[in-house]
C-alpha cells in the first residue's frame, strides 16, 4: 500500500465562506519552501516499481530524523510514463527519472540536505545527449500547457486537504450557491464537455435531456464500462 497517512476529518461546510475560510487554514499552516518528494503513483510508474520505491524514502526520511522537515507526497500520473518511476523534488523541481531503491539514500543526503543536484540521475535528452534538470524543461513537458491534470503533481489522491489548499469544491460552491441548475447546464455546454467513450456525447445536452424530462422520480445511470 502506498497510501497517505496524512487523514483529516472535516466538519460540514455551510456556505462558500465556510470553505473559503477552510482553504486559507491549510494554506496558511503550509511552508512553500519545505522540501517535498513527489512520487508518481500512476499504473504505469508502479507497474516499474514505485511502491517499493515510496517505501524506501519513507524508510530513509524517517532514519534520517526528517520527518518534521521533508513532505513526501504520492500523486497521480506525471504523464511520461516510459521514464517511470518519476521522482519531482519541489520546490526547485528537479525530475530524477527512472529512479531504483538503491538511489533513494543518495537522493535524500545530496539533494534534499544539501540542495546539491545528482548528475547521473537527470534525465538525458536523446536528440542532443544533455543532462537536464528541471521537469518543465523537459522536451516532453515544456510545450505542454496542462489544464485538467494541472494540478496532479501537487496533490496525494486520499489527502483532501491538498485539494482544497488548491482550490477544491470552489465551482461545487458556485454551483449551488451562486448559480441556477439552468445556469450550470449552460457553463457544462459552453465548456465543451463530453463523454469519452467511442460517440463523445455532449454532456450538457444530457443533463439538459434529463432536466426537461417529464416524471417526478428521476434516474441516475452510471457508466461503468469504456474506462469510466
């Protein structure tokens, strides 16, 4: 398992304010500065050995008595999959690709301790054979402008207080406390949303189909097939 141990319970949430004033509490008690090991959890980095290497650094912050001084967090897919298992160090992002257990230790001494960068481990861009340091400027990354998956190497999957430091639930709130449910259909059909499956049916066109539909007991079918 490489959960996160960090759970929190939250209290319910009344108004926009409410969570606002949420947001801002966890933000505030964040240091932008502290070291964190980001580590991608996606099928592809654990099919190559992430877990194992999640273990290690866990086992290595915790002999090292860093624990108060070094976040680690285990996010979703970082997209370059061939490279994995990926390990980001924030806030400098430095990408260390295609790490083994057996780094680890040196990771933790040379960059996390020191600052120091550890040549070897950078990745190497095959068209000009350069060493390169930074994950944004990595051929692969740097012409890519993410939106949805924006946010991935910034927040573990079960700490919910990562996704709400970011933003979380703020058009959840919009919607229900600033908006009409035709005025939410409308902003899903200008979005463009649609289904991913093999007719990319618009979205709003279906919530709208289901809103004028006649009967006082309405259905809510789940897809759970083609990826869903």
């Amino acid at each position: 398992m490489i959960n996160s141990k960090n759970r929190t319970t939250k209290s319910k949430l009344n108004s926009p304010a409410e969570l606002e004033a949420l947001r801002k509490s966890i933000v505030e008690k964040r240091d932008p500065d502290k070291p964190c090991v980001v580590i991608c959890g996606g099928t592809g980095c654990l099919a190559l050995g992430a877990a194992g290497v999640v273990t290690a650094f866990r086992k290595e912050i915790r002999e090292q008595e860093l624990e108060a001084k070094v976040d680690l967090k285990v996010t979703g897919c970082h997209g370059f999959c061939e490279k994995g298992p990926h390990v980001l160090i924030r806030p400098q992002g430095i990408l260390y690709p295609r790490i083994k257990e057996s780094d680890i230790a040196e990771i933790i001494s040379k960059t996390i301790v020191k600052g120091d960068v550890i040549d070897r481990l950078l990745y190497t861009d095959p068209s000009t054979g350069q060493k390169i340091v930074y994950e944004q400027e990595v051929p692969f990354y740097k012409r890519q402008k993410r939106i949805i998956f924006g946010n991935n190497g910034y927040i573990t999957p079960n700490a919910i207080d990562d996704y709400l430091a970011l933003g979380g639930y703020s058009a959840l709130s919009k919607a229900l406390f600033e908006m009409t449910p035709e005025g939410v259909i409308e902003e899903v059909k200008k979005a463009g949303l649609r289904g991913r499956g093999g007719g990319g049916f618009p979205t709003g066109v279906k919530w709208e189909s289901c809103r004028q539909a006649h009967g006082d007991t309405k259905y809510i079918i789940c897809n759970c097939d083609e990826g869903d």
